[in-house]
C-alpha cells in the first residue's frame, strides 16, 4: 500500500511539473513583455502616451505636442524680449526669477546687500556694479560716463534739423522742407548754350561759333545789334590779354568779360 501511495504522489508530482513547463514555455514573463512592447511604441518619442505606454515628460517651460515631442513654450518674441533681462517681465515675457538674496529691479538681480543708490550717486542712466542708475529719455542715449547726450537723427533726411541742435545738410537751390531739398530746376528758357544754374549746361556750341549770353555766335564776325551798332563777337586774344575779348563799340562797361576786367573799351560782349 506505502508503494502505491508513494506511485500515485510521484506521479502528480511529475504532471504539475510538466504543466508548469508547459505554461512558461514561449511566454517568457508577462510585465516584461509589456516593457518591450512600450519600448517600441515609444521609441524616438519623448512624452505623452502611446498605447497604454508612458513615453515620458517634459521639463519646465515645455509641453507636450501631438506628435509626443517636448516644444518650448517660450516664443521667439520672449526669447528676443527676454535677451538682456534675468529676471522680472518684459512685453508680457516672463523672463526668470532671481536667486535668494537677491531682487529683481528693472529686470535685473540686484545683490539685496548694494546701497544701489550711494554706487550710482550722479549717474543718470547706465549701470554701476549691477545697480541700475536709471534711463534716458526719448531721442537720448547713454554716454560712458552713465550720462544722458543727445544722439543726432537725420534718418532719411537730407536737409534740416537734427534734433540735437545741429542740421541734417544744407540745401544747394532753394529752401529745405520737411527735410527734403527741391530738386534744381534748370534755367534754359532762350538759351542754346551756357550754364544751366543745376551744374549742367543748356547746350553746345558747334564749331566756329561761341557762346555769348546764352546764343551760339560765329567767332571773329560781325553782328548788327540795336541801332544798327556793329560789334565783333569773339577774339582768340583781345588787347587785355583774355581769351573771348573783342572790340566794343557800344560804350557799355556792363558788358565787360571776362566781368569787370575791361581794358580800353575791349570786351567780347
């Protein structure tokens, strides 16, 4: 009977074994499965859930976006706003929090151990040893020396005030207006040659004649004026010397050229 007993024990012994086997065979651990199938739904991912599986989180000033990736939640305008600031707001950026021991004062963290007023003394604007010793006002600039000066502006101006006391230009034909100067007109009515009071002129003479008061005249000919009064036009070189001189027989200083240098009643005009 013992023997029987000892059969029928090693036997249930045998089956619950091999159920066992049976059962783990090609299973492998079940939480372990779980572990490798997130790691595969999460893979390249940095945040949210996938299937069930936490892919992880995102840090302070980030979230979480549809595509399971952590994007700053700072904005390009913040970033730009934010640039020379520590700490405070600026255009509605948060731009940080200053350490303890220390305040935050117009953006800045100012050791709460400074008497900011005794290191700035007469400063204007500008700041001494992290203490900020003020601002300048509109079309102001801070010098070196934590000084307010005047910063001259003749942005897209070509003539007039400078806002600094100063001017922008001077204009070369006619008067500036709302830092614009008036573009030359020429002066060319009734002439063919000569200067045009812009820096150019109104034309050219061809060859064998001169310019006179604005006409193109034959050199070295005779022309009837008013009152039947003959004059010659032009001469190479006239008795004073001067290239265009010729006899005048009008008896008119006013006429002289070169201008003011007549010499015995010569001019060419």
């Amino acid at each position: 009977m013992k023997k029987v007993w000892l059969s029928v024990f090693g036997l249930f012994l045998a089956v619950a074994v091999a159920g066992s086997i049976s059962l783990n065979c090609g299973g492998g651990d079940g939480d372990g499965d779980a572990d490798n199938d997130c790691k595969v739904s999460c893979d390249a991912k940095e945040c949210g859930e996938i299937d069930g599986c936490t892919c992880g989180t995102c840090g302070d000033d980030e979230t979480c976006g549809a595509d399971n990736m952590c994007a700053s939640t700072i904005t390009e305008e913040c970033v730009a706003a934010c640039d020379a600031a520590e700490c405070g707001e600026v255009d509605g950026c948060a731009c940080g929090d200053c350490a303890e021991g220390f305040t935050c004062t117009d953006n800045a963290c100012i050791d709460d151990t400074l008497d900011c007023e005794a290191i700035c003394g007469d400063a204007e604007c500008g700041e001494i040893e992290k203490c900020p010793c003020g601002e300048c006002g509109e079309g102001l600039s801070c010098a070196a020396d934590n000084t307010c000066e005047c910063v001259p502006d003749c942005t897209d101006l070509e003539c007039g005030d400078d806002g600094c006391g100063g001017d922008c230009g001077t204009c070369q034909y006619g008067d500036c207006t709302d830092g614009v100067c008036p573009e030359c007109v020429p002066a060319c009515d009734g002439k063919e040659c000569g200067i045009d009071g812009c820096g150019g002129t109104c034309g050219a003479c061809a060859d064998g004649f001169a310019c006179q008061a604005g006409a193109c005249l034959e050199k070295g000919v005779c022309s009837v004026t008013e009152g039947d009064v003959q004059k010659v036009i032009y001469m190479e070189i006239g008795k004073g010397g001067h290239a265009g001189e010729a006899m005048d027989v009008d008896g008119d200083v006013d006429t002289c050229a070169p201008t003011g240098d007549c010499e015995d009643g010569l001019n060419n005009q």
